[in-house]
C-alpha cells in the first residue's frame, strides 16, 4: 500500500513538472517524490533510475531558485538513494550530500523534522571515516543532537543519536537517554498516526527495540566511554 501510495505521487508529480519544467515548486515536489518512490524499491536498477529523476528535478529546482532549502535537502537525499545502488564509487557521491545538507541547514534546518541536521548527522555517523571518506563521531554528535533539539518529538531523530551512542559503545549516554527518547516516542504515537505513517512505525518499532536490547545487555555489548576510542 505504501508503495502505490509512492508510485501515484510520482505520477502525479511527474506530470505536473512536465507540464511547467521551469518551476521550482514542481521541480521540487517531483524530486521528493523520487526520493520517497526510491526508498522503497527493491531494485537496484529501479532505485537508481528514480533516483537519478529525483536528482535532476532537484538540480533543477535549484537552479530556478537557489535559495529553496528544501530542493537542497532532497538533492542529498536522492543522491543517499543513488549510493545505495554503488558497490563501487558511492563514496564519491558523499561529498556532494554533505554539501547539499549543509546549504540546506544554512536555509531552512527544520525541513522535515529537523532532517537536514538528522541526516548529516547520519552520515557521518555512518560512513568511512579519515582518509578514506567523511565519517566523523564529532560532527555526528553535533547534528543528530541538534535533531532532538529541532523536533523533539519526531521518532526518527531520537532513534538515530541512540543508535550511534550504541555503534559508538558510549553506554552512560545512551542509559541517560532511554527516558527522554521513550516519552518522546509514546507523544509521537498520538502525532503521527494514519495510514500515512504505518511503515514508518514498523521501522521505528524494531529499531526502538533493537536500541533497548543493547541497553539491556550491559557493559557485555557497550564500552564504557573511557574505552570507547582503546
């Protein structure tokens, strides 16, 4: 069902920018509508073609309008799709993300729930670190913070610092956190309900359980944070 729901908005979409290629507005609902269409593909071709659709509407977009901060964020966000498909050369593709989330933080940071910041966050949590790519715990920390603060109540946010304070084995972090993330999640069930967010919740479900897991495992599963760096 959500991935019909996907598919009719990237039809509808796409026409609409079609019809009026030169405005940013069209451009830009068409590229969220690649990104959220090339989320849920299961296949790589199929994932890199709409990605690749979302990229250039998106470029387009910026073009028309430079300053559109959202055209900026699902720029990097369909470029994230277009990495997903790449054994080889996803790597190259980061730096212009990190570009893209960082224009969009300078434009507009609250851009779906505090995503630019959630994402960049993300991104350096997650990838290669020095020499090889971008990944920095530092600047991971800075941005997936800066999410809680933004949007407080939106799972994702809360999901992403707890899942890096667990990779990151920071155990007194991640205890202290536990609380505050909870009650977040239990107001978000009364914000974001429908058919709109089922699939997001059956992520959020199994990622929240996973994080409480780990918690429960104890110092077993997570160094203390004078070991973390040993």
């Amino acid at each position: 069902m959500a991935f019909a729901r996907a598919e009719r908005a990237f039809l509808q979409t796409q026409a609409a920018f079609h019809k009026n290629p030169q405005d940013a507005q069209s451009a830009c609902a068409f590229a969220i509508a690649c990104f959220d269409l090339a989320d849920l593909e299961t296949s790589n071709a199929r994932r890199a073609e709409t990605a690749e659709l979302g990229i250039a509407a998106a470029r387009t977009a910026i073009t028309q309008e430079p300053k559109l901060g959202t055209a900026h964020y699902y720029l990097a966000m369909n470029l994230g799709e277009l990495a997903r498909t790449k054994r080889l050369g996803a790597l190259r593709l980061l730096g212009e993300m990190e570009s893209e989330f960082k224009a969009a933080i300078a434009l507009d940071p609250k851009i779906d729930y505090a995503g630019p910041h959630r994402s960049l966050g993300m991104l350096y949590r997650d990838a290669p670190g020095w020499p090889t790519s971008l990944g920095n715990r530092s600047n991971a920390r800075i941005h997936l913070r800066k999410a809680v603060e933004l949007s407080p109540d939106f799972p994702d946010n809360w999901i992403g610092l707890l899942e890096a304070y667990v990779k990151w084995g920071d155990k007194s972090a991640l205890q202290s956190q536990l609380a505050p993330a909870e009650e977040a999640l239990q107001r978000a069930r009364k914000t974001f309900t429908g058919e709109k967010w089922e699939l997001s919740w059956q992520d959020w479900d199994r990622e929240w359980q996973k994080i409480k897991e780990k918690a429960a495992e104890g110092s077993g599963a997570l160094r203390s944070p004078r070991q973390k760096n040993q």
